[in-house]
C-alpha cells in the first residue's frame, strides 16, 4: 500500500516546523547543489541530511524505506555510466574484458548518483514529516499560493494511494479473463504498458470529475475565503531557512577550497 502519511515522532523539533519553511529550506538547500558537478559538496550535503534526520523524527529504516527506489535508480545511473561513457579519460582502475573503468568516469558516475541523492532527500524527509492538509493551509496562508491550485494539489495528493488498488484490481481482472504473460519477457513488458494505459485513462478520468465536483462546490469562487487551522510562520521557521542556506553554501565552500568544484555551466 502506498503511505503518504507523515512518519515522523511527535514532538520532534524539525517536523514541528511550518510546512511552508521546511518546503523552503529543501528548496534553498538543493538549488546551490546543481551548481557543481563534483562529488565532494553533495556527499557532504548528504551526511548533513543524514545527520539532522533525527532532529525531524524519522528512523533511518524508515528513510531507506521509502528512498529505495531513489537508491535503485542510483545504483542503475552508476553501472550505466560505468559501462557506457563516452569520456574515458584518466587513470585506468580496473580493466576487466570490454569493462574499462577509469578515474575520470568512476568521479563523473559517483558526482551524478551522489547530487541526485542529494537533492532527493530533502524532498522526501519533507513530505514524510508534513501532513498533507497542513501543506495545503500553509502554501494558501504563508506562500500566498491560489487555493485553487493548492486544494487540488491536496486532493490529487490524497488520491494516490488508490493508484496502487486499481492497478491491482486491473491486473486481478485480466488475470479472471485469461491474459497473462507468462514467462516472457516480451509478453510482460506488452502487458504492464497496456496495464499503465489503463491506469493513465482511469487517473485521468477521476481527476476531471473530481475537478468539475470542486468548481461546483465553489472551490473556484472569487470570494475571499476564511481558513479553519492557523498556520503560522516564526521566527524558528526563517531560521530554519536561513539555516539550510548557510549549510549548502559550506558544502560548496569546502568543495572549492579542496579543488574539486566543477561548475555545471562553464
């Protein structure tokens, strides 16, 4: 089943912040980090998120939980550009047949995975502290968002769970009527892009209903509205802020006193 309820303690001191304030400090902390193609700053960007994870109140079994694909992907980028890199340039490091690893590719590869776990981390430690309905209040009171778009964000939010249950009753169907692959290969990768499309078509579907039975609703009116729970940004907030700025600008900071800053343009 697909959980997208927040995981953290209650009371822990991070996953107390304003939605608003923690959505923008992952955003303040990942955006320094695309400037550079190195592996130094973003692996110690991540031993920072690593290190503050318990300050948000999630478990690191609960973590790597939920990132496991995020790592799968990683794995996936490094053999690829282990494998297949145009650029061989450097010290060889291991010659093994038509797998000719060098310093070059092997500093690229782990430069690519390390910032791309970099900048996915803090979005995922974040949506797995915030409720959903908190983020919404917080994006139309403190970020000045359109109701409009932040209520159907939430409803497209919560919807996404029920993805996982009708791919199940949709393979479960055509199981009932006789289609299956088997154990070709071919034959199931036909099959899961015909079960995508079908889902894609069901998803599409309940989102215009839901949308037609919103703007009936008056989700859409030009009237002020009113809002029932408070959410209010403090000063710990901006100092939240302020603080995932800092912290990247010191990973970016050690990466060009070491020598290994590499600009993404230039």
């Amino acid at each position: 089943m697909i959980d997208l309820e927040p995981v953290a303690t209650p009371g822990a001191p991070l996953a107390r912040r304003n939605p608003v304030a923690k959505l923008a400090a992952a955003m303040v902390f990942t955006i320094v980090l695309v400037a550079t193609l190195d592996p130094v700053a973003p692996a110690i960007a991540i031993a920072v998120e690593l290190a503050v994870l318990p300050l948000f109140g999630v478990r690191y079994r609960v973590l790597a939980r939920r990132a496991w694909p995020l790592l799968a992907a990683a794995v996936g980028i490094l053999v690829t550009l282990v494998l297949f890199a145009a650029d061989r340039s450097g010290p060889v490091l291991v010659e093994a047949g038509p797998v000719l690893v060098t310093q070059g590719v092997l500093v690229t590869a782990l430069g690519l995975v390390l910032r791309m776990l970099a900048v996915a981390l803090p979005g995922i430690i974040v949506f797995a502290t915030t409720d959903p309905t908190e983020l919404a209040d917080a994006l139309i009171q403190n970020a000045k968002a359109p109701a409009r778009f932040a209520i159907g964000a939430l409803a497209a939010f919560r919807l996404v769970p029920l993805l996982e249950q009708e791919w199940r009753m949709i393979s479960m169907a055509r199981r009932a009527r006789g289609v299956d692959a088997g154990r070709n290969p071919v034959a199931k990768l036909r099959l899961f892009a015909s079960t995508a499309f079908t889902l894609l078509v069901g998803a599409i579907r309940r989102g215009t209903r839901l949308a037609v039975a919103m703007d009936a609703r008056g989700f859409d009116a030009g009237t002020p509205r009113t809002v029932a729970r408070r959410q209010r940004f403090t000063r710990a907030d901006a100092l939240l802020v302020l603080a995932a700025a800092l912290l990247a600008g010191a990973a970016l900071t050690t990466s060009i006193l070491l020598g290994t800053f590499r600009p993404l343009i230039g």
